[in-house]
C-alpha cells in the first residue's frame, strides 16, 4: 500500500488515512485507513499539533505507463525527467545534486557562471522539494560523506527551504536563503583549488567562509543578505564562533539558519547520528551557541514529519512512531504490531536507527 504524505490544508473529504492520527494530548482521534470527512477534516486541523498526515494513494500510476518530458536545464546539459506529477523525489534530488556537482563544485568553474547555475537550483528546489518527509528520509539515506562538499550544502539547502517556510518567509526572500545555504561551503573548493589540502587545519584557521565570501562577492546576483550568511554561519550567539566572534544580536538571521541546518547536516552525516540523538545533542549542546528561536521551531517541525516513519529499536524490533507528546522527539510513541511503546516511560529502550 502506497502513501502521499500531504498538508492538512490540503485534505479532502474521501481520502484515507494510511496511519493513526492523535490528538495533542495523545489520544487516538483516527484509526489507520480511516475515511475523512468535512468533520473529520475540521477536527485534525483544530485538535492536533500536526500540519500534514499520510494518505493512501489509491490512484498510484504504474511505472511502466509514466510519460517522460525532457527539460532543457541549460545549453550543455539536459535531464530526462518523468512526468513531473509522478517523478519520485529521489529522482529529483539525484539530478539536482548532478547538476550542482558537475557545475558549480568543481575546482575550474568560472566564478561569473555560478549565479545562473545557482538560480535554476534554487528555483528548482522552491518548485519541486515541497514533499518535506520524501526530504528529509533522502538526506538520512544519502548523507554527505568527509569533504563531500556538494552533497552537504544541497542537503543544507534542503533543509534551509523548510526553515524559511515554516518562518512564512516570502518566496524570493527564501530563494535567496537558498542560494545562501547552496554556496554556504563554497569556499572550501578554493581551499582544494590553492592546494590546501588538509580541510579541518584550514577550518581552525577559519578560512574558508572569507574564501567562499571573497569568491561570490562580485557576482551581481548575489546580495548583502546571500552574502552574509556564506560569511558569518560559523557565528555563534555566545561570541564563541568565526571568522568574527560576533553575537547574538550581531549575526544576520540568514547565517543564524544556515547555522542550525550547517549543525543538523554535520551530526547526522559526520557523526553518523540518528535524527533523534542529532536533535537531542543539538537541544543539548548547542542552546547557548545557536539562535533559540530557529532551533526550536526546527526541532518542534521536524517532529511532524516523522509521524508513520519507521524505525529500528534497540531491540532488534522494527515499529512505527505514531505519536510525540509534548513535541518531544527524543521519546515518541512507538507502535510494534498491535502493541504500543512509550518511550518517555520504557527507558530501555531506544531508537537505533529507520527502517527504510
């Protein structure tokens, strides 16, 4: 049975629930493979906490009956896509991140061709990345590898994009805070170009935001606001951060996002967490470096995507999360069969990892 996670905003009477759906106080409000209704509709929007739930897609179109367009992205390159109602997520991740890699991270790529480059991606993700669950499962299945610059910002930029919705930012002021997050690292190319090989010495150093700053200051596309958050997203709010040691009040909010994303990416990636013990370790370590009110917002959104995920527990058993009370993402209510576990009173138990 396959299933389209969409906003509540967006349900319509007929439509099937493809899992529980709980009130804010954790009770059941609908079982899986429920029948909405007008009613049923008003309720989920007024009763609980989410702003989006799974629906059986009970239309899904076969494969092999898919129509396929092409789309000419620039003179020397072209993608065949799917139909574009029906091309998986993965698929246009994969060909964003092609088009990113074999055109902008590379060491030879002529600084005064990178904003048209950057433009159609920036464009291309505020059109077409707005199934947030397909998302974020594609970043923990294809997390950046040590140096993978590319990998990383797309992934950074993906998350930005949510970020700045979430803060109903206007479309063109959150396809700068793309572009900002896309070249976030660009200077660790130049890095890479001036032969400087060992990346972490040169981070102590604190060179590569200046690099990447002095690379696209020029470019006439990109302003103060695009600028900024590639200068200063090592910044922190206690002063402890780089190139500056700016505050609070002191760092643009564009690099105070690019920050909490930079942050997320890194420990699921490098550190090779979890999403819950990444969000638990920022909420832990990071409340007096990051700007509070983005990483909560963050923390408590990213929540709701989970919802009908499934996981590996520490057990070895395999559930779903059904429920998080409190916006607590670090102890859902975990379905295992027929049988429910709270993880906020079962503390033996944890998630280890998804299920994909």
């Amino acid at each position: 049975m396959k299933s389209t996670r969409i906003s509540i905003n967006d349900l319509k009477p007929n439509m099937k629930t493809a899992d529980a759906i709980f009130t804010r106080n954790g009770v059941i409000l609908l079982d899986e493979g429920s029948t909405l209704t007008e009613t049923l509709i008003h309720k989920i929007k007024n009763m609980t906490t989410i702003d989006s739930i799974s629906i059986i897609d009970e239309n899904q179109d076969n494969d092999e009956n898919e129509n396929y367009t092409s789309y000419e992205i620039n003179t020397n390159y072209k993608v065949t896509f799917r139909d574009p109602k029906n091309i998986k997520l993965d698929i246009k991740i994969e060909h964003t991140e092609m088009l990113l890699r074999e055109s902008v991270y590379q060491m030879n790529t002529p600084h005064n061709r990178i904003a048209n480059k950057v433009k159609f991606v920036s464009n291309f993700i505020l059109d077409e990345f707005n199934d947030y669950s397909g998302v974020l499962e594609n970043i923990m299945k294809l997390k950046s590898k040590e140096n993978d610059v590319c990998r990383h910002s797309l992934n950074v930029a993906s998350l930005c994009f949510m970020i700045g919705t979430w803060l109903k930012y206007p479309n063109d002021k959150i396809q700068k805070l793309i572009k900002s997050a896309l070249l976030h690292d660009i200077g660790k190319i130049d890095i890479l170009n001036k032969n400087i090989i060992d990346l972490k010495k040169c981070e102590i150093s604190y060179c590569h935001p200046q690099l990447g700053y002095e690379t696209i200051i020029n470019i006439d596309d990109f302003d103060e606001e695009i600028t900024s958050g590639i200068l200063m997203h090592h910044e922190r709010e206690d002063g402890s951060g780089y190139p500056f040691a700016l505050q609070g009040h002191e760092i643009p909010q564009f690099a105070k996002i690019i920050a909490v994303a930079d942050v997320f990416e890194n420990l699921i990636s490098q550190k090779k967490l979890n999403p819950f013990k990444a969000l638990e370790i920022l909420e832990r370590d990071y409340m007096l470096k990051l700007d509070l009110n983005i990483m909560k917002l963050f923390i408590k959104k990213f929540s709701t995507y989970y919802i009908g995920s499934k996981v590996i527990l520490s057990t070895g058993e395999i559930g779903k999360i059904i429920h998080f009370a409190n916006n607590n993402i670090k102890t859902p209510l975990i379905m295992v069969g027929s049988s429910f576990i709270d993880l906020s009173i079962v503390k033996n138990i944890s998630i280890k990892d998804f299920a994909f």
